[in-house]
C-alpha cells in the first residue's frame, strides 16, 4: 500500500487552489489517498516576522504571482478572476472561519467538494469567503446542513483542531502552502503536487 | 520563428543550477534558442531588504530548499553536494568574478560549457567560486584562455555590462533566478523552464 499524502492547505493562498483544484484526479490515477488538512499562513508567516502574504509585501513577487495564476489557471483549464489591487480587503482574505468550517466538513463525504468550492468562490468569482452567508451557501450546494456546519465551526474543540494543525504544520517545517508531506518528507507548492504523490509509490 | 527566451542565471543560485543543466536540452526539442544572461541578486535582494539569500535568511524555507535540491538533483541524475551549514562562505557564495567571467565567455562557442562547469564545481563539487585559480582551470577546461578572460572580466566595459544586466532584470520585474523572459513574459525559476520555452512556441 502506498502511504497516504497529506495535502496542507490555506484557504487565501492562490497556489493552493491550484492544488486543491488537481490533487484528486493526480490521486486517483495514482491510486494514492490523500488526506486534507486545513491550515492558517498568518501565525507562521508572523513568526518570519511577515504580518502580510509575501506576495503583498514584495510587489515584484506578487505581480508576476497574478501574471503566473492567470497563466497556469488558463493551462489547467480553471476559472480566475484577479482580486482587486486596490482593495486591501481582498488579497490576502480572513480564511479563519472557512478553515474552521472545513475542518467540519471533511468529516463528511461532501467536505472536499466544499474546500473546492470556497477556492472557486474566492479566485475565480471574486467573493469574500469571510462571509459566514456564501460559506452557509456553499454548505448547502455541497450537499451538507449549513447551520449544523457553522454551528461545528465555532465549537471550541474545532479551533482547538485549527489550532493544532498550525502547531503541527509548524513542527514538521512547513513554512508555506500548498504542501505536502508522506513518509518524512516535506514538499512545498502546486509545483510539487506530482513529486510528494509519485515519493508516496516509491516508498509503498 | 520561435522568439527567443532570455536565461537570466545567478550563479550563487541553487535553482539557476538545475536550470543551466536543463536549458539546453529542453531548448533543443522545441528548437528555442535561448539567450543566457548572467546577473546577480545582490542588489536585487537589498532593494527588498535582504542582505543575503531568503533561503539564509529563513530557516524552515533553507532547510526545505536544500532537501528539495537532494530529490531534484537525484530526479534529473544530477551531481549535488549541500554547502556546510557552519560555514557562512558556503552559501550564498560570492559570484561576482564568474558573472564577469561569463560575460566575456558567453561571446565564445564555449561559453555555456563554461557556465555549466562553474555550476558543477560549486554545487556538486563543493568548490569556491570566487577563486580566480578555480575560474581560470574551468575556463581553460572549455576551451578558452584562461588569462585573457579573467582579463577581460575586470574591465570596465564587463562590469558596466553586467551593471546593465542587474538594471535591466530588474525594469523587467525580475526578483529572482532562474528567471526566463520571452515576448513581454515573465517567468521565474527552474520549474517553469518548459512553460517558458512553451510560450515561444505559441508565439511564433
């Protein structure tokens, strides 16, 4: 048996849309099992003395970051809709409560479908997956109960689970998103989705 | 006619390494021809506030980088050496002299050869390459003469050259190496070496 891949995700970063877009179909022919798992940039970006994404820090960095996304979302076929510049409000976005939200959902059949669909809301249409209504939206259209999943989100066992994937995150290096990690090794972006799948079969 | 792709190399840079043993071959099957630029992020970095590399400057992301340059190097049957961590010299080494060297050697058939070496000796090797001593052998070992390209390196016209080429990389946005540029695209690292030679395709 392959060992199973973990799939880090944050859900402001724009990589990791494209991640989370892809993993399942390169999984799949893989026969690979992928598990997800949630997580928040901010407290590791500010323990590297960052209180922004990188990407808004060094613009040169960040342009060619959009100009990269318009151009890989074209290639794999996915939708894209550039946040404003001048909005600060919308890149990066509060993923808090969309992580919290997921942490629930995956314990459902429908969670993924969820995580999918709070990245195609945010990079491809445009909206602010802060709002805990198009978070109750997407629920629903996902197949789960909003008010049960939202009601789960705030539980305190739930932050605590957020909490402790940061933590987690955190101890095993990780020091951006996507990443992933099987069998001791760490992978780091979009980029690298083939190698951690294909390092899993290499050590089955 | 396929337009050409700019190669903008660092050699101080782990992943410029992967690149210059790459471009070539990847270049010749899509029949790209493909201007090597050497340039350095000194200067580059300063304007961002680093005074050294980012992979020095955080730890998980070095770390990362280097176990990440273990699994590529074995994935493409490369040499590879990691730098001591204790020695600070290590890495990011002083490349200014093999940029200047390259300047001069770049006119020459022997030019990229000659790159290539100055890759091989510091990252599979573990050599210095600010030596002069070392320079000149590898120089010699291409194919050209020793003497007078480390001559011609420390003219003025070869410094304001590679000047120029720091100037220009960063009009063009570039932050770091590899970088490739073609027909107003922007392109950065070793991972996205095909899709820029790609993009000439498409805009032949």
């Amino acid at each position: 048996m392959p060992k199973p891949v973990t799939f880090w995700f944050e859900f402001a970063s724009t990589y990791s849309y494209l991640a989370a877009m892809r993993v399942d179909a390169e999984a799949k022919t893989r026969a690979v099992e992928v598990i997800w798992k949630p997580f928040l940039l901010g407290p590791i970006f500010a323990a590297q003395g960052w209180n922004t994404s990188p990407f808004a820090i060094y613009p040169a960095k960040g342009e060619n970051m959009w100009r990269d996304m318009q151009r890989l979302t074209d290639k794999y076929g996915l939708g894209f809709s550039r946040p404003a510049a001048d909005d600060p409000r919308a890149f990066p976005q509060h993923s808090v409560l969309a992580a919290r939200a997921a942490i629930v959902a995956l314990h459902e059949p429908w969670g993924q479908d969820f995580c999918r669909s709070v990245y195609v809301a945010q990079f491809a249409e445009g909206r602010d997956i802060s709002d805990p209504v198009l978070l109750g939206d997407l629920i629903d259209a996902a197949g789960g109960a909003s008010q049960t999943v939202l009601f789960g989100a705030h539980a305190r066992h739930t932050k605590d689970q957020l909490r402790k994937h940061v933590e987690d995150a955190m101890a095993l290096g990780i020091y951006g998103a996507p990443s992933f990690t099987v069998d001791g090794e760490l992978f780091w972006g979009n980029d690298r989705l083939e190698d951690a799948l294909d390092w899993a079969l290499r050590r089955s």
